[in-house]
C-alpha cells in the first residue's frame, strides 16, 4: 500500500522560506505514469494546486506562487521537496502531498497532512 | 475567487438524491476531464471521482459524475449521514498551465 508522509518545521517566520518534504514508501517514485503534487488548504477555506513534479525533474507550478515555489525530487531517498519563498501569514495552512496519475489534478494517494503557520 | 465555481453548500434529507455543481470554462473543464474529492473532517481528500465520471475501486455507485460543455456535476444518491463532508471538483486549466480546484460545497445531511 502506497504511504506518503510530510516532514518539516511547523512555524516558519515570515520573509523566511517554508521547506517540506515528503516520504514515499510502498511504491517508487520513479514509476513511469506518476506525478508528485503538492496542494494547500488555508484553515476553514478551500484547497489550492501549488504544483507537481516527475520523477525525472519536470515541473508545473501554480501560476500565482511560480515566482517563490521550487519543487524538487531526490529518487536515491524516494522523496519530494517543497520550498516557498518569503512567506508571509497568507501561506499559512495545511500542506499535502499527493500522487497524481493519469493527469495531474487525479490525485489518487494523499499525505495526512502538515500544518505550516507563519508567524514572528 | 476560484476558477472553478462551486455552490458554497448544500444538504439533504437521508435517501435524497444531491447534486453539487462545478462551473469552469473552454480552458478548463470545457477541454480537460474533471476530478471529485471528498474531504471529511480533519482528513486529507480522498479521489471520489475521475475522468468526469469513473469511479475509483470502494466508492459506492451512489456517487457518479457527469460532464456537459464547460460545468461538470457530482450527485449522491440514497443520501447517507456519513457523506456528510466537503467536495471540492479539480481540472487541469490550459490557459494557466496549472491545476485548478472549485471553492468547495459543504454537503449537510439534515
């Protein structure tokens, strides 16, 4: 059974840069068809596409974060990264890692989730 | 303001059937196949329905999709109390080069 599990700081300063990672276990991420995503979700609100990478490096990213996003994949841990820039307290909320197949918005495999607040 | 326009809420009596609408345009649903997540609380999505209407392995026939033009639909039938979460719709958008997500419709089963 494919398991993914995010990692990183909980409280992130502002103006600092937020950095996560997320585990793959059960299955390899450099399986042919698969896209690795990251998506957030503000507490109370809505869920929002932050971007997705293959395993052999390509890239998309949300157009509104493009400018302070980088998503990197490291297939020797089997793990993906994130890492957004200059935060402020807009970016808090909960992130997730999900696996897409077929597509990149068929997120079929998700991460429990980790809460990232921003604050001084 | 989300690309993809879905109703805030809606609700239903248990047994009733529900529909929850997904309202994009040409550059999202009009041209890209629509996916339907199921978020109860304090859970991650779960993939309720993708490719506008197949169904994952476990979820019930009482939930299925449909696609017409540039808005997509979700509808439940025999309304259970345990369906009681939110759903959010997702399309890839050729426009923006980017996946986009509806706001969201909180189902209350009354």
């Amino acid at each position: 059974q494919l398991q993914l599990q995010e990692s990183g700081p909980g409280l992130v300063k502002p103006s600092e840069t937020l950095s996560l990672t997320c585990t793959v276990s059960g299955g390899s991420i450099s399986s042919s068809s698969y896209y690795w995503g990251w998506i957030r979700q503000p507490p109370g609100k809505g869920l929002e596409w932050i971007g997705s990478i293959y395993y052999s490096g390509s890239t998309y990213y949300n157009p509104s974060l493009k400018s302070r996003v980088t998503i990197s994949v490291d297939t020797s841990k089997n793990q993906f990264s994130l890492k957004l820039s200059s935060v402020t307290a807009a970016d808090t909320a909960v992130y997730y890692c999900a696996r897409s197949l077929d597509g990149l918005t068929k997120f079929d495999y998700w991460g429990q989730g980790t809460l990232v607040t921003v604050s001084s | 303001q989300s690309v993809l326009t879905q109703p805030p809420s809606a609700s239903g009596t248990p047994g009733q059937r529900v529909t929850i609408s997904c309202s994009g345009s040409s550059s999202n649903i009009g041209s890209n196949t629509v996916n339907w997540y199921q978020q109860l609380p304090g859970t991650a999505p779960k993939l309720l329905i993708y490719s506008n209407n197949q169904r994952p392995s476990g979820v019930p026939d009482r939930f299925s999709g449909s696609k017409s033009g540039t808005s997509a639909s979700l509808a439940i039938s025999g309304l259970q109390s345990e369906d009681e979460a939110d759903y959010y719709c997702a399309a890839w958008d050729d426009s923006l080069n980017g996946g986009v997500f509806g706001g969201g419709t909180k189902l209350t089963v009354l």
